[in-house]
C-alpha cells in the first residue's frame, strides 16, 4: 500500500478502507462484509446508503450549498429548526446550528452563561457534571468532561469545573442499591451546589444514557426528577447532552422523556445527520431565550458553517424518514429484546460483568470476576482485544470506557442502526456470540 498521509486514531495500523455501506452493513474494497453494530460511533442511525437522504442533499446543493448565517437564511435551516421545535417536548424551539456534538455542548454552556448575564448576574459560570462523562474533545466541552483518558493531556488549559459521582449503579460509589439508595449520587449535586455557591453555577450538564466514557450507563427511575428538581431549586440550568441518544436511539426523540424531565437547553449531535452530514445543534427553550430575546438579541457564538443548508436539508431528510418509516416507535421493543439476548451471554461468558442501556444504546461491562466485579487489569487492553477479534469476524461494536474512573475498566456498546430488522439483530447475536467464544479462548 502507498504511504498515507492521513493522521488516524492509531499511525502504525493499518485500517480497511471502506467502498459503500447499505442498510445496516458496510462492505470494504477486499470485499469484506462488516454487520456495523455500532452506526459507527452511535451515529448510522437509519443505517448507510438511504437514498433519499442522498437525493436530499443532491437537490440542496443544485440550489446553494452555502451561504453565510451573518448575511442570509436558507429554507433548509428554518424547515428543520421548525421540525426540530414540533418534534421537542415542552417549549424548546430554538435552535442553534453547528458541525458536531462538541460545538454543541460548547454552545449550550455558552447560552446558559449567557442567559445569567443577560439578567445582570455575571458570576454564575461555571458549569457543573459528572465524572464518567464525555460532552466533547474541545477545550470548553473537555472542561465539562469527566473523562480522565481523554482530559489527562490538556489538564492545565482546561477550567476547573466540578464534577459529581455519574449514577453508575454497578459499580455504585455508595455501594446502595436505588431506589432504597434515595438517589444519593443525584443529591451530591445540592452539596456541590452549596460547597460552591449556586451564585457561581450556570448550568448542570449530563448525559440521559451515559455512552463513550462509561459504556450505555441508563440511571435508575427518579434520578433526572431528582437532578432536575435541585437544579430548580437552586437557579441552576440543566443541560441534556443528547449528543448520542437524541432523536430516537433510545426509543424517544429526547431520552430525558423515559425520566419524565424537560431539560433548559439540549445539545444534538450524530444522529441527527446520521453521519450523511456533520451538523448538530443546541436547542434552547422559551425560558433560556426570553432574556437574550429582551437583552442583546444575539446568541453569542458562531461558526462559519452554523446553519449549512446542505448540513440542514439532509437532517431534515433524516428527521422526515425516521417519521415517515415510523422507526423511533419500534426501538424499544428491539432494544429489549436484544437486551435479553446479550443478558442470556452471561452465563455463558464469566467474563461478562453488566449488560445495561436503553433502547438501542446497549453496553456490555467485561470484568475478570462476576463475582467482586474485578476489573481486568489494564495492561490486558481487553476492549481493544474483543473489538478486534469482532471487526476479524465482520462484527463493528464500539469501545467504551468504564471502572470508577471511566478508564480502569473494560465496556463495549452495541448500538446498530435503529432501522436494523429482527433477522439482522439474529445475525448480530450471532456475530456477537461468536467473538465472545474466540475472545474466551484467547483468555483462557
Ligand atoms: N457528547 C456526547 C454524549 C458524545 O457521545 C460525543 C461524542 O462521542 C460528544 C458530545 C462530542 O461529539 P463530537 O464527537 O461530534 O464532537
């Protein structure tokens, strides 16, 4: 092969180089099949090569690709901006356009700072979360990351915002179990409040299903009512990072639904172009906007290409065909029984510690002892290893952090696009079966 120029995640290997995707599959230039179980990182929601998505984007791009959000409009950015508001629970109907989740996160703390100094309030911003977190690579969303892999290079040009104990009922920091637990990790967040002064707190920001850093962590019943409940009670916003579970992974538009709360301000991402696009957005609802409306009438942020009507008229192609298909409405009964099925693996597999998740965001917790919850030791680069042997077998799944710190343990995501049919979740079982036995004879 010649010498690539390109920087991938890792310079001395060598990565199969992908021809087309259809349906749920995608297929390399050797030929080679892959069952892609993880819609990439949680983002093929409607799976690959969807026509009409491609015929979307097509028609746009005969009419203008580009134009500047300081200068103009385009149908395409005010049709999904109105879809996004008819599709949002409660009054969250506005939305502010960028190219990835991390912009997105960025652009929710943004506006909740904003929102506080509109009102004259200038000391409230920080921003409050979890350990056990991803919200984004960018410096502002790293800060907002509890995610010690990934901050541990840039600790120093990060800002100091503190975190709290992720609901992590495996491995509960409180060794309780909910709902006897009184939601002890969702209460920390009033000490942390009062340690810190809710005069200096923006915004609490978390994940509905926890992904990247903890692998497919869904809280127990009343935690976001909790959490939720506090952030009103302390003039603190919440900001949901929707990033991998909005528009329907889960089984809903926003998860924050299967907990019965309405976050402040929602940041989107992956799904919402379905990889056919980057484009994200942060939406914010009635209550956030009324003082930047009555203030400056400007949201302060913006990149050159917020609001791309090419980015645009694809998500709403996206957001048209999940509805017309009638998709999200299917997802929690594939995600249960897919959940079942994995669970059946651990009697089979000792090596499987957790199976959690919600809907079609699912996660496998790999332990060295079912029985302590011992995780492998982390020269075993066991994640790396059965995704590996997955992706030999034509199998994609996603590698996940987990352990306390979300980095001193082992997980896996099964996420397959939501589109994926009965006989093709058989397959994966299958696929999935079959790298757990290699991986098992590898390790014993
Ligand atoms: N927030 C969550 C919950 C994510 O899972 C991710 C990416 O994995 C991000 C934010 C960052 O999104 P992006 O990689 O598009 O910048």
């Amino acid at each position: 092969m010649e010498k690539s120029f390109l920087i991938k995640p890792m310079l001395d290997e060598i990565y199969p180089v992908i021809d087309y995707g259809k349906g749920v599959y995608l297929y390399d230039m050797e030929g080679k099949k892959y069952l892609d179980a993880a819609s990439g990182a949680v983002t093929a929601n409607i799976g690959h090569g969807v026509l009409e998505i491609i015929e979307a984007m097509e028609e746009q791009a005969k009419k203008v690709s580009f134009v500047y959000r300081s200068q103009f409009t385009s149908e395409a950015a005010e049709k999904l901006a109105k879809k996004i508001a008819d599709w949002m629970p409660g009054d969250l109907n506005w939305s502010f356009f960028v190219n990835s989740g991390s912009e997105a996160t960025e652009t929710a703390m943004k506006m909740a700072i904003q929102y506080w100094q509109e009102q004259g309030i200038l000391t409230k911003t920080k921003v409050l979360s979890r350990w056990v977190s991803y919200h984004g690579i960018t410096l502002g969303a790293l800060s907002m990351s509890g995610h010690t892999g990934r901050r541990a290079r840039f600790v120093p040009l990060l800002e100091d915002f503190p975190v709290i104990n992720p609901p992590y009922c495996y491995r509960c920091p409180y060794n309780l179990e909910a709902p006897a637990c009184g939601y002890a990790c969702a209460n920390e967040l009033e000490m942390a409040i009062k340690r810190i002064g809710a005069d200096q707190i923006a915004a609490f920001i978390a994940e509905p299903v926890i992904g990247a850093a903890g692998g497919a962590i869904a809280p127990p019943k009343d935690y976001f009512k909790t959490i939720k409940k506090i952030c009103e009670d302390n003039n603190i916003l919440f900001i949901a990072d929707e990033v991998m579970t909005g528009f329907g992974r889960t089984g809903t538009v926003l998860a924050c639904e299967q907990w019965d709360v309405i976050p402040d301000i929602v940041a989107f991402g992956k799904g919402m172009g379905a990889g056919y696009a980057p484009i994200a957005a942060a939406v914010a609802s009635e209550k956030v906007m009324a003082p930047i409306l009555a203030g400056t009438k400007s949201v302060m942020s913006g990149h050159t290409l917020s609001a791309n009507p090419q980015s645009c008229a694809v998500s709403l192609a996206v957001l048209e065909y999940l509805e017309k298909n009638v998709i999200i409405k299917e997802v929690e009964s594939k995600g249960i029984f897919l959940k079942n099925q994995l669970e059946k693996l651990k009697e089979q597999f000792s090596f499987i510690g957790d199976v959690r998740g919600k809907g079609l965001l699912l996660g496998i917790e790999f332990v060295e002892d079912q029985e302590t919850k011992t995780p492998f030791p982390r020269k075993a680069f066991i994640t790396q290893k059965v995704v590996r042997i997955a992706m030999e077998k034509g199998l994609l799944v996603y590698p996940a952090g987990a352990g306390i710190d979300g980095v001193n343990g082992d997980a896996i995501i099964i996420s397959p696009p939501l589109t994926i049919t009965e006989k093709e979740i058989e397959n994966l079982l299958l696929l999935v079966k079959e790298t757990l036995a290699a991986f098992s004879n590898q390790i014993n």
